[in-house]
C-alpha cells in the first residue's frame, strides 16, 4: 500500500456525525431544580430562624447544596461545548463528568456533615437539658408548612427530570440508568431530587414527632438522618462519575451498531479488533484494525475505509472521531495459496 493511501485510510474523522447534537442533557430538569431548590432554601432558613428546628437547619443547607449542584452542573455543560485546542486535540466533552464529580464533592461535604456536625452539637444540649427553641416557640406551625410545600415543589421538579429521562432509559430501570447514562446531569438530578424528597419526609418526621411528644431528640435524630442521606448520594455520584472520567467504552448496545456497520462494510472482510472510548457524553472515539484483501490496490482500500466510515456514522452519530487501521488478511491469502497449490 502506498503511503498516500495509507495515511487516507488512518484519517481521524473529525466532522460529528449528521444529526448529532453534542448537547448539554437534562437543561430543563436543572433549571426546574435550581428554582425549586432557591425558592425552598431561602423558606427553609426564615423557618429555622423563626423555630430553631435543627431538621429545618440541615434542610436549609441541603438546598443550598442543590442549588449551587445545579449551578456546576450548568458551568460544566457549557465549558464542555468549548473547541478543541492543541492542548485538547479531542475537545472538553469530560468537563461534564468533572463537574458531576464536583456536585458529588459538594453534597457530602457542604450538604452531608454539614447536617451530621449539626445533629452531633444539637443532641448535646439537648441531653444537656438546654431549652428547645422549636417547643417554646409560637410558631411551630411554620416549619410544617414550609416542609409540605417543599415536597410539592420539590415533587415538580422530580416530576420535571424524569418526564426527560424516560425517553432515554430504553426500558431500562432506574438504578441501571443512573449506572449505564453516559450524560451526567440527569443521573445527578434525579438522584439529588430524589433525595430531596426523602430528606423532607425525614425533616417532616423529625418536627412533627418532636412537636407531638416533646420529645426534641426526634428533631436531632432528623437532621442525623438527612446528612446519612446525603453521603450515601455523594458516595454513589461520586463512584458512577469517577468510571466516566477513567474512561468509559460505548454501551453494548452502541458497539454492536458499530460493528454491524463495520461487518457489511464493502471491502471489510472482518474486523480484527474494534475499540470505543467515551471522550463525552455525546462523543465517541472509535479505533478497529480491520482486514482487506490481501490483493486489493491502494485505491479500492482508501475507497472501502472512505465507506466503513460513513456507514459508522450513519449506525452511531456519536462517533465523531474514528480511526480505521487496515491489514491485509493473511489468512485468506494462505487459503488462496493453499486452493492453487492444491
């Protein structure tokens, strides 16, 4: 093979593929959590400084945490839409797992310890026998009201991500959409809203048994729940995003379009190795060695490449770069030798 042809056939396609979006996923169900979780933030704090409600406190902070979350995750969508550079000849597609990675920083520490420090120094002084600001206050009505509407906002904005999730889960479950979702933004909305909504019931439970019985350990014992909650998130986000920034392979599903597509590729007598390499949530890169004729000319190789390519594409618009390698298949030519022989 010549070298002109051989460096036609090696070419990286640069081009994204037709229709390919390269989008930032999960817009709306971000900005639908951002407002939701401003909004119940700023009620959540003008509770606790009304009440002294240790659950409403921790609360408070979660949202805070939310809502900055959703602010990364909104950075991270744009810086990834950046052009490549000499220095990121492949672009900034994993921003958005960095940032994901960072949501998952956040909510441990600012949301999770936060709540748990919190619990740890309200528990003393109330074994102490210090007054209970939630009890002695006359509006202990208001943190009820304020956690109820909470879960109804807080259930919109749920309600929100999910409407934008399904059409992606392809009858998948929900824990193995959250594990194989190579977009990171409604895997971490889903899984932040989610909590949000068990975080309320555990406030609401905390404040409404204390306010029943008394009893301001159930109060304590609420905000100590909520920042368990939270690290156990963090610590699922932060495993999920880890596997995406050590480099994640397409799904099977997406490997055997590609290698169909490659298979019934005039001129491809087999494919001698084929890998795939998430370089974003929309961009893929696509390495195959794959074998020709041993007799075919420079020519009809750059021409059969040309076409593996554009059939490539065509199966999955995600390969924006791909890299195709041809070898002559030896053992064709032995069993061509091995019939003249014969």
């Amino acid at each position: 093979m010549t070298q002109r042809a051989q460096g036609h056939a090696e070419g990286q396609a640069t081009e994204p593929a037709e229709g390919h979006s390269g989008g930032h996923g999960g817009g709306k169900a971000i900005i639908a959590a951002l407002l939701a979780n401003i909004g119940i933030a700023v009620s959540k704090f003008v509770a606790f400084f009304i009440t002294g409600a240790t659950s409403m406190l921790a609360e408070a902070i979660h949202s805070v945490a939310d809502s900055g979350n959703q602010v990364l995750l909104l950075v991270g969508g744009r810086r990834a839409q950046r052009e490549a550079t000499a220095e990121h000849q492949f672009g900034y597609g994993r921003e958005r797992y960095v940032y994901a990675f960072i949501v998952s920083v956040v909510l441990f520490s600012v949301g999770g310890l936060f709540a748990l420090y919190e619990a740890y120094h309200k528990w003393h002084e109330v074994h102490d026998g210090g007054p209970d600001e939630l009890l002695e206050s006359k509006w202990w009505w208001v943190p009820l009201v304020v956690l109820s509407i909470a879960i109804v906002m807080e259930s919109f904005s749920l309600r929100t991500a999910v409407h934008e999730a399904n059409p992606l889960r392809e009858g998948r479950s929900w824990v193995q959409f959250v594990r194989v979702a190579k977009a990171p933004e409604l895997p971490v909305v889903l899984l932040e809203d989610t909590a949000a909504l068990l975080g309320l019931a555990l406030a609401l439970a905390g404040v409404g048994l204390t306010l029943l019985t008394g009893n301001a350990h159930f109060d304590v014992a609420g905000a100590a729940a909520i920042g368990l909650l939270l690290i156990a998130v963090a610590v699922v986000l932060a495993i999920e995003t880890r596997s995406m920034l050590l480099g994640e392979s397409a799904a099977p599903e997406a490997v055997e379009r590609i290698r169909g597509a490659l298979d019934g590729a005039p001129g491809v007598e087999r494919i001698i190795h084929l890998r795939t390499l998430h370089l974003g949530p929309d961009e893929l890169l696509v390495g195959a060695k794959i074998a020709v004729e041993h007799d075919d000319s420079a020519g009809s190789v750059a021409r059969a490449i040309d076409e593996a390519e554009r059939r490539v594409r065509a199966a999955e618009p995600s390969a924006t770069t791909i890299y195709l390698e041809p070898a002559l298949d030896r053992g064709a030519a032995d069993r061509t030798a091995g019939g003249a022989g014969g």
